[in-house]
C-alpha cells in the first residue's frame, strides 16, 4: 500500500533537510529512499517503476535520482505516444480522429520538453555555467505535465469511448511528470541544491541558443531596416502569395532568426508551425494592415486545439505589427486566433481577435507588448506562463446570458511555473466583465498597475461552477486604477490576494516570472524587467 501524500512528503522533506546539513550515511540512505519513494508515487506498479529508475542509477545522490527519473518517464512518454498511435484505426468520426492526432502531437511535446530537461540535468552534472536552469527545466516540466490533459480534452463532443482508452494509455505518463515536477520543485525550495562544479553571477547576456546576435535591430521601424529572408504578398510582388508557403519552406530548426515579411493584405489561410520551425519571425505592415485570419472554431468539428488561425509551437517565435483573427463569433463557441506553444516567445504591437477562446497561451515562456486582445468568454487562456506588458483588452458583446470573462488560466498542479501576469495594461470593458476565473484547480492570474474601466464588475472575478478551486487557485491585484479596480467589494476567496507589497509584485514581472532578462533583450522587443512604480 502506498504511503499517504502528506506522510511522503513529510520524510522526503525531513531527510532531505538532514542531507543539506551533511550529517550521517544512515540519514543519506532514508533521503535516497524518500526521493525514489516521490518519483514513483501513486505509479499503479510501484515495483517495476522503482527497478526501472534504480537500474538508471550511476549514483546513490539527488542528481542521479532526478536523471534516472527523467530517463524513465521520458521512456515512458515515447511508448505512450506508439499506444495512441494504434488508435487511429478506431476513431469513427472526424472529431475523434483530430482529437488522437492532437494527442500524437502533444505527446510529441513532452517528448521533446522531458528531452530538453534530460539535457540540461546533464549539463548540471557536468558543471555547467547556465545560471537559468532552474527556469528552464520547471518551464519545461511544467508544460509537458500539461499537455497530456490537452489530449483528453480534445475528445469533447464524442462519446468518450475512445477518451477512456487514452486517459489509462497516459494515466502513468502524467503521473510520472507530476513526481518528477514535484521532487525537483521540493528539492530547490530547500537550502540544497543540486551540486555544480562552478558557478558564474554575472549571466546577464548569456542567452538561449536558439536567439542570435543580430536580433538587436528587429525594432526597425519597417523592414526596410532589417534583413529579411523572405517576402510574402498577396499581388505577387514578393517571393510568396500565401504565409504558409513561405513557413514551409523557412529551414527547419534555424539556428538564427528566419525573417518572413508579410507585406499588408488580408491573408485568408490557417498556419500551423510546428516545433521544427523554430526562431522565425513574421513582421507586418501594422495591426488592421496585415491581418491572417479564418474561423475554424468547434461547431464545425474542429478540437479547440486545432481550431487556431495561427498555431506557433518551434521555439523563439517573434510576430510584430500584425493582427490574428478568428471570424467564427460568439455562436460558434471555441474559436482561437492564436495558439502558442513557443518557448521564449513574443510578440509586438499585434492584434489578436476573436470571441470564445481568442488567445490560447498554451504553454510555455511567452512575452506580449504593446498587443490588443479582443474576445467575449475566456478570450485570453490556457496554462503557459506569460507576462502581457502595455497591452490593451477590449471584450466584445456575448451570447445572452453568458458572462464576458477575460482569462481562464489552466494551471494544474501547485509546482507548475505557470500562470498570466497583465501589467500596466488597459481593460477596455464595453459590458459587465470579470477579471477571470479558474479553469484548473490551481489558477494563477495577477493585475499589475492596470486600468480597469466602469464596467469591470465589482466582485472583479467569476467562479467556474461552486466552490471548485477558490481555496487552492492565487489570484491578485496591485495598484490598479480606473473606475473598475475599487478592492472593496472583491470576492473574499481564500485564494484571492489584495497585493500590498512591492516585492511580492516583482515575482510576476517579466524579469522574473519568464526569467525575461535572459532572452528578452534579444528579441527586439521593449520590455520592462520590474515593475514601473
């Protein structure tokens, strides 16, 4: 019988506070003990997921137990991905088959964020200098155990017969990662840390690999002032008439910044840039000038998912001055504008339009600046975690009697690294609008020196049904002004925060919250790294 959750983590974190201070071998053995204990909690066959993990062992010390972890879920996520394959032959509707086809890229997903992790677990053992690994690997940690309830959502709308089937497929899969997460999140709340053999403080220009020296001059005014690799147009005057063509066509996994210029027009057409498409960036010729759009939304059939005019998912996509849009409006439900699975991604001076569902920031470390968001329910959501700086949000008319919610912020478990930051924004409320409310169990949004205009409704935020989530979810304001933000009469949920302190502010910064100052200043993109006053 498995030991309780809070009696496991009772001895993991006692030993591990003995093994901090260096004291006997006997109190190194139970520390060993508690953390293989962690990375096969509630692991149906605790047994084989114990022996699979020691077999990995080069060491009896937490870095060898976090590699051999990684190791195994990584293998167990790669078999879950073959077992969902076999089920394409059973899917009897077109729902069904898009929703395993999102399941095989999901998977694929982990597959690669686990394998991002193992690297860097590597690169610590070997004493590497990146001092941003922490982030990295909880980003990264945190997106992978997410994806796989995106899969099951996806089958919303069909009988569910084929859902049951996936859900034990991936049961083991997720729940590895959750253990992984955990355990790596235990470990770095304490004073140990995970040992390296030298350290350097001064990382402020040390930058992921995938962003390059000559990003510093994409704030151009017009492309004009930039190199650019590709034109696309709609006349014909450029080397494309459609964006797509010009995406498939850009190199896959580009180790610099591929630069695709989308001259004005209204480019009707669905793009979906997978994870090989990595460092490209769009430019247009100004919101409302270059605008993609269609309105593929969930009536037609489509998963939420797969119904995003534009998806990014390749690592260190930039867009500026463009808008997204997604025309499917509010009868039709869930219709995204604009999907993003791109790590350190951005985003400047675009538009994103929609009703349900416009802007879906799924996962991942994502910047927004100088952006519109316009939609009626849940219109900025999913589980990444993003700062949105000096944008402006505008809510639209509803169908009767629903309730115009600006986020739904998906975060599942309490070590995730997820959640929304709007900061020194505008909330442009044209009816009865709530700040947000929470789709996961451990929801995190937070209003940083934001305007809030009249209609911002006194309570501020909206419950998803009962009590579901108001103790365990962390919802906050701090200085906010306009008619809209008075804290007088805001909801009394245990998770709701009145922010009185600056240095808990900070924590949602783009600074710290992203860990903006090590990729930011490469994009291009103007950003502020702490709070503005």
């Amino acid at each position: 019988m498995a030991l309780p959750n809070f009696l496991l983590v009772f001895i993991f974190l006692s030993s591990i506070q003995v093994l901090s201070y260096g004291t006997i071998s006997t109190d190194h053995n139970q520390t060993i003990q508690a953390m293989l204990i962690q990375t096969c909690y509630n692991i149906e066959n605790q047994s084989s997921c114990l022996s699979n993990i020691q077999a990995r062992l080069e060491n009896q010390n937490p870095n060898s137990i976090l590699k051999a972890a990684l190791e195994t879920t990584l293998n167990e996520a790669r078999q879950a991905m073959g077992v969902v394959t076999k089920f394409n032959t059973l899917s009897i509707s077109p729902r069904e088959q898009i929703a395993i086809q999102d399941c095989q890229e999901l998977l694929d997903f982990s597959v690669s964020e686990l394998a991002w992790s193992l690297t860097e677990m590597n690169k610590i053992r070997a004493g590497s200098t990146n001092f941003h690994y922490e982030g990295d690997l909880k980003a990264w940690l945190s997106a992978a155990l997410s994806n796989q309830d995106t899969c099951l959502e996806g089958f919303e709308g069909t009988d569910r017969r084929l859902e049951r089937f996936i859900r034990g497929s991936l049961a083991q899969v997720t729940q590895l990662i959750g253990n992984v997460l955990t355990l790596y999140s235990q470990l770095h709340s304490l004073p140990f840390k995970p040992s390296r053999n030298n350290t350097k403080t001064n990382q402020a220009m040390e930058y992921p690999k995938w962003v390059t020296e000559g990003d510093k001059d994409l704030l151009a005014p017009s492309p004009n002032g930039m190199h650019v690799d590709a034109v696309v147009a709609l006349d014909g005057s450029g080397h494309y008439r459609s964006i797509i063509q010009a995406v498939n066509e850009a190199p896959n996994y580009s180790n610099r910044r591929y630069i695709i210029y989308i001259k004005k027009g209204v480019y009707r057409e669905n793009i979906d840039m997978k994870k090989k498409k990595t460092n490209i960036m769009f430019v247009g010729d100004g919101i409302g000038a270059t605008v993609v759009t269609g309105d593929r939304n969930f009536r037609q059939g489509w998963t939420t998912f797969r119904t995003a005019t534009v998806a990014v998912s390749g690592r260190g996509f930039i867009a500026r001055d463009m808008t997204f849009r997604n025309t499917a409006g509010p009868q039709s439900h869930q219709a995204v504008a604009l999907r993003v699975d791109s790590d350190q991604s951005a985003f400047f001076r675009c538009s994103m339009e929609g009703y349900q569902d416009t802007l879906y920031i799924h996962s991942l470390r994502q910047f927004y600046r100088e952006c519109n968001i316009h939609g009626t329910i849940d219109f900025i959501f999913g589980n990444g975690a993003a700062v949105l700086q000096n944008c402006k949000i505008f809510t639209r008319q509803p169908l009767p009697m629903q309730k115009v919610t600006i986020t739904a912020q998906g975060r599942k478990d309490p070590h995730q690294s997820t959640g929304f930051s709007i900061q020194d924004s505008y909330v442009y409320a044209t009816m009865p609008t709530y700040l947000g409310r929470p789709w996961k169990q451990y929801s995190r949004t937070v209003y940083l020196n934001t305007y809030m205009s009249g209609l911002v409704q006194p309570r501020g935020w909206l419950e998803w049904y009962g009590d579901f989530a108001l103790s365990t979810l962390w919802y906050g304001e701090y200085r906010n002004y306009g008619p809209g933000s008075s804290l007088s009469g805001r909801v009394q949920w245990p998770g709701y925060h009145i922010i009185r302190d600056a240095a808990a502010a900070n924590f949602f910064t783009a600074g710290r919250f992203i860990d903006g100052r090590s990729w930011l200043p490469h994009t291009g993109i103007k950003f502020t790294a702490g709070l503005t006053n």
